[in-house]
C-alpha cells in the first residue's frame, strides 16, 4: 500500500472519528442543556417554595395579629359584645360575651355558653330576646332596637345592634350583638319630653298669639292661636315666613318690626293694625330677641294680643265721655273727680270759668283749698257722710277766686267703688250759681228795702 493510500484511510478514520465525536459532544451538550434546564427549574421551584413559605408565614403572623387586636377589642372595649350560635334548627345558643357584658350583667360568659335565651334570662325576658334574634335571622341584615332588660335589680335600657354573619353557602351561622346601656338617655329623654311637654302646654295655655322665628323670619314655633289666625294647620305654618302666609303689604310692615329687633336686640312693644280680608284688627305686640346657647341673636319670641274690641270700647267710651263734656260744658258745667284723699285728680277747663282756676292750678289740690275758711267745716261733713253711705251728694258752696272775689257754685257727686266696693274717690260736676246767688241777694236787699219802705209807710 502506498503511503498516499495509507494517508488517506487514516484521514478517513480520523474523520470518522471526529463526526464521532462531535455526536457525542452535541449529545453531551443537550443533556447538559436539559440539566440546566431542570436545575433552573429546581432552582424556580426552590425560590417560589421559599417565597410561599415567607408568605405563609407573613400571612400566619398577620392572622395571629388581627386575631389578637379582635380579642383585645373583644375583651377590652366598654361596650358589650355577645355571640349567639344560630343551629340548623333554627335555635339559638350563647358563645359567650365579653367581660363588658359580664361586668354589666353580672353573670359570667362561661355561664351562658352552650345556653338558649330562656335560660339565661328566664321564660319572659327570654322570649323576647328570642324574638329579636328570629328578626334579624328572618331580614338577613343587621338590626338595631332598644330594649328594656332589669339586671342586678336594676331598670336598665339599651341599644342593641345586630349582625349576621354568614358562611360561604349564605347561611346564617352566627349572630354578633353589641350594645350599649342608654339608661341615663333614655332618662334624660323622659324628663326633655316631660318639659316640652310642659312647655308645650304653657304655650296653648296663652291667650295671645304666641310665636318663634328665625333669622330668616321663618315660624319655627308657634300656639294654636296663631294658626288659627293663619287660617292653617300649626304644621303647615312652621317653616313658613309671614311673606308666604299673609299679603306681601302686611308681611313687609311685620318683617321691617322683625328685623328691628334682630338687628338691634332692643325688646319692642307696640300696637298695630293687620288686615286680613275686609277686616281689619289691632294688635298690641311685644318682642324681644332669641338668644343661643353662645349668646348669639338667633331669632326672636313674641306675643300679640287682638286688641280690637278694646279699641273699639276705648273709642267708644273716648266719644261718649266727650259728648258729656260737650254736653256739660254747653251747660256751663265742668267735670271733675277726686281721690280717696280728696284732691283734684282729674278737672275739664270749664272749672275756670266757675272757680277762676285753670286744671293745673286745682290737680293736686282740695276743694277745700279754694272755699272761704267758714264753709269748709260744713261742706266736708257733708262728703264724709256721703262717702260713709256711699250715696251720691248736692251741695251749694263759696269758692274764693285769685283776686279775693267770692263766687258760688253747685257742685253733684257720685262715689267711684273698686271691685270690692271699696270707695276709691267721687267724680261728678260743678256749675257756677253765683248770679242766681246774686239774683236771689238783690231781691232779698229789694224786699228788705220794700218791708222797710212798708213799715215806714205804716208808721206814717
């Protein structure tokens, strides 16, 4: 064999060998590919069996955190928490309570566990509570009540809310209840009721127009005399300003008063005429300011008294008195009155024409002021003996006028009685006699003057 030939079979077998080789090098390279593969997934699973173990127990200390803030809840907190087991049947069993509850109650959570309502707080009060846990099981939503529940001897009330829980299914398998005692409100609330309703009563116990406004002038209180001169239920009134329940002409003038008062803080009282329809009525109003727990102007209170008939009287009596002065002064007469003491407390202006006094001059004053000094002894026996039967008096007397000149008058009186029959003065009138007086002294100087002329004449 030639060399040549030699060195082509060895070239041959080395290539035989080399694709051999690199078989064997490709086959060792995928199963070292697959071995990094799976160690790159060991290692993936190893890091995620890691991480699933720090979250699992990340997540066990937060589990055992929250149930240790429910327990701290559950045992420290003031109000009371109760657990109720709802079974299949439908009967309900206590878990326990909270030391609140045991505190509160005076009967332990280990007692009641295990325990139906009846048991625990007997046939009456159990039935009841019975029937609020069948509500709440029957609405599947939380429900909240008072109820009145003696513990220890005592009354006591509470506000009670209840919650279902519920599995995964829906089902109710369990109440949670907490409450709160309400005794001291409940209390207050009973003596807050008791005063409106006291106030209440004083209110409609007014006789006048009794109401309340805010700043605004809305009636946010208001008797039943003021809705009746609305003409409207008290309900429909309320929140309503007077623009909206009279004429806008009578509102403004009401509300122009209103704002006075709330601007100002002065209390007011005055008369004022509303009409309403074809009538028209007069009403003696006062008001003041509301005032706010700070202080603060937040309103204003008042009253207004229909003074109509009164002023109708008034006028009246005013037209009356004055056609009698009108009368008596046509007649030469002036109207006087006296006080229990006897002085001038009321004198119509004619007296000057009869006493030469204008009234200033006599008010304060007696008559006996003005008389001559010897007609006083028999005119006031003559008054006392009046005011002692209580009758009316006549009499004839001498006044004294400022220039010292002597005038008559006839004078009528009648005694003023109060509700007890208690004389309080005399009122009545005065006329002048003087030249009926001095008629009647001339024509007696005439008949002396005759009788002597007569007797001289006899004589003769």
């Amino acid at each position: 064999m030639s060399s040549s030939e030699k060195l082509s079979k060895q070239l041959q077998m080395a290539e035989a060998s080399l694709s051999q080789r690199t078989e064997e090098f490709t086959l060792l390279q995928k199963e070292l590919a697959q071995e990094i593969c799976q160690r790159q997934q060991l290692e993936a699973q190893l890091k995620q069996y890691k991480a699933s173990e720090t979250d699992a127990k990340l997540k066990e200390a937060i589990l055992h955190e929250q149930a240790q803030l429910l327990r701290d809840i559950y045992n420290g907190t003031a109000h009371c928490i109760v657990i109720v087991d709802v079974l299949p049947d439908q009967e309900f069993n206590y878990v326990g309570w909270n030391a609140a509850t045991e505190k509160l109650t005076g009967i332990t959570s280990q007692f009641v566990a295990g325990k139906t309502p009846e048991a625990v707080f007997g046939e009456d009060f159990g039935s009841s509570v019975r029937a609020n846990y069948q509500r709440c099981l029957e609405t599947g939503s939380a429900i909240t009540y008072e109820e009145y529940i003696p513990f220890q001897g005592e009354d006591k009330w509470w506000l009670t809310t209840l919650n279902p829980l519920k599995n995964e299914q829906g089902d109710i398998y369990r109440i949670l209840l907490t409450t709160a005692e309400v005794t001291a409100l409940k209390t207050v609330e009973a003596a807050q009721k008791e005063t409106n309703l006291l106030l209440n009563s004083i209110i409609e116990a007014i006789p006048q127009l009794f109401f309340v406004k805010d700043l605004q002038g809305r009636h946010i209180a208001l008797n039943a005399n003021l809705a009746e001169f609305f003409g409207r239920p008290a309900d429909e009134v309320l929140g309503k300003t007077d623009f909206e329940l009279l004429p806008p002409e009578v509102a403004k003038e009401i509300w122009d008063k209103d704002r006075e008062v709330i601007n100002t803080g002065v209390h007011q009282t005055f008369e004022e005429d509303i009409q309403q329809g074809d009538r028209t009525s007069t009403y003696f109003t006062t008001q003041r300011p509301l005032y706010d727990e700070t202080g603060q102007i937040a309103g204003l209170i008042g009253l207004a008294q229909d003074i109509t008939e009164r002023k109708q009287a008034e006028l009246a009596l005013a037209l009356s008195e004055q056609r009698f002065r009108d009368v008596t002064e046509a007649a030469g007469e002036y109207i006087w009155e006296l006080a229990a003491d006897g002085q001038y407390t009321f004198v119509t202006e004619q007296a000057k024409t009869v006493k030469g006094y204008a009234p200033d001059e006599l008010l304060g004053h007696t008559p006996f002021e003005f008389m001559p000094e010897e007609d006083v002894p028999i005119v006031e026996a003559l008054v006392q003996q009046a005011a002692v039967d209580k009758k009316a008096f006549q009499l004839e007397h001498r006044d004294v006028l400022p220039s010292g000149d002597i005038v008559w008058e006839t004078v009528s009186g009648v005694p003023i009685l109060d509700v007890q029959g208690k004389i309080t003065g005399f009122r009545g009138t005065g006329l002048s006699i003087t030249q009926r007086k001095q008629a009647e002294q001339a024509q007696a100087r005439l008949t002396a003057i005759l009788d002597a002329t007569s007797d001289f004449v006899g004589i003769a």
